[in-house]
C-alpha cells in the first residue's frame, strides 16, 4: 500500500515546518486516551502514522512500550531525533509489522483520514490482542472565531481534493465498518495555540496540501494570509493570536 501522493510530497517536504508548527494535545484528551486504551507500564503501544512524534511524545510517560510507525522518511527522521529510545519503524496502516495480537493498544493521531478506511481497521485488529483497543485523535478547526475561520476558508480553496472534504469526521461511513470491532466511544475537548502572526503563516505552511503548491502559488497563500491579519480588528497589530481547536478523541475494543 501506498501513502497519498500529497501526504508523501508534503510532509517529505516540510517535516521540520511540521514538527515546530503543528499544535499538540491537551493533557485531559490524552488521558483519556491512556485510560480508555489501559496504556500502562508494560503495555505495547504503536503510534500509527507517527510523523513528526507529538502524540508519541505524550505516551511514553507512561511507562508504555510504545512503536511508532510512521511511513515518510522525512518525518520519521525528525521524530527518530527528537525520541532516540523510541523504536521507528517505516511501513502503512494497511501493512503493519506485528504479529497476530502483539499489541495492547494502536493510536493514530491527525491521520486516519489518509488511510484506506476499511484496511485500515483489518490490520489494527490483526495485531491487537483480544479486547486491545484502537484510539483516534484529531486536532480538529474550530472556526468559531471570525478571524481563524477566514483563514481555514483559505485553505478550504487549497484543500478542495484533499480525501477527507467529503468526510463528516467521526460517523460511522467517514471511519469505515470497523470490522471487528465493538462500539465506538468518542469524547470533545478543546484547547488553543498561542502563536505569532509569523507562526500562525507557519503554521498554515505545515498543511500538507500548501507544502505541495508551486512556489508562486504557495507565496501567494502567505500573502493573503498575512494581509488578513494586517487588517483584521481581531488581530492587527497583536503580538501573540491564539488559534482554537475542538479535539476528536475515539476509542474502540478488537472484539475476540
């Protein structure tokens, strides 16, 4: 199995952009998380698609034996930096490197929408053991402030054939059969990340489908995006903006 054309090209060419720009997880999502998935001491734990390692990075105080796997090399480098005692291993979710039930748990964190949805919960459930769970976490767009929606109505021009515009992200078609699988269990938080205006144009250059743009065109997107907050009463002349997000958490049990 093959990763997405733009996910490939576009975390390839901004892994480091991605690691210092992308937000990271609220403390009460990921306990959640770690409770609902019993992620322990002992307990093997693969972090699916792990680019850059910021989910990665909140399991390991755990104690948890936690695996990423992440299948750009260009991200799996700078995670493999960043977490030197974390074992990386190249490969898709639709092609894992466990055996039948190895593992407790399997996270994936902002990219399941990248997965052939189906395949996708066929090999979680090959390697989990009986009763392991599966857990799916998004840093969602809040748009409900004025000024950040402007800016995602940006990107929703770039992002026009990304594969999840169709999506209603957590109902049951947008997250595949489940084969295999008991009930999904879900959970809202929220959180904010304090950025420049610099940072916040950084930010949107992380977005994989802007890392793709040819060079005009993705100069282009910074431009509008800084003019908007030039001129915004919300955010002209402000030092420190602050980008909300709505935090999707799921869980669910490999039934025996």
């Amino acid at each position: 199995m093959t990763v997405h054309d733009v996910a490939q090209r576009g975390f390839a060419t901004g892994a480091a952009a991605y690691a210092r720009a992308r937000p990271s997880y609220p403390p009460d999502a990921v306990a959640w998380l770690v409770e609902h998935c019993d992620i322990h001491p002992g307990a093997r734990v693969c972090d699916l698609a792990a680019g850059t390692g910021i989910l990665t990075r909140l399991l390991t105080p755990t104690g948890a034996a936690v695996i990423a796997v992440e299948p750009v090399d260009e991200m799996r480098t700078v995670l493999e930096a960043a977490l030197p005692d974390v074992p990386a291993l190249a490969a898709t979710a639709e092609a894992l490197p466990f055996a039948d039930g190895s593992l407790d748990a399997v996270t994936v964190a902002q990219a399941f929408h990248w997965f052939d949805s189906v395949r996708a919960f066929d090999e979680p459930r090959r390697v989990l053991r009986s009763g392991g769970r599966l857990a799916l976490v998004w840093n969602a767009r809040d748009r409900s402030v004025d000024w950040v929606d402007q800016l995602w109505s940006i990107m929703d021009r770039v992002e026009k054939r990304a594969p999840w515009r169709d999506d209603e992200r957590g109902s049951d078609s947008a997250l595949g059969e489940r084969r295999g699988f008991g009930p999904l269990h879900e959970a809202t938080f929220h959180h904010s990340q304090v950025l420049s205006p610099d940072a916040v144009v950084a930010r949107f250059a992380s977005v994989s489908h802007v890392a793709v743009l040819p060079e005009i065109e993705r100069a282009a997107v910074f431009d509008e995006i800084r003019r908007l907050l030039a001129v915004n009463p919300q955010t002209a002349g402000r030092a420190e903006l602050a980008i909300p997000y709505r935090v999707d958490a799921y869980w669910c049990e490999r039934l025996p």
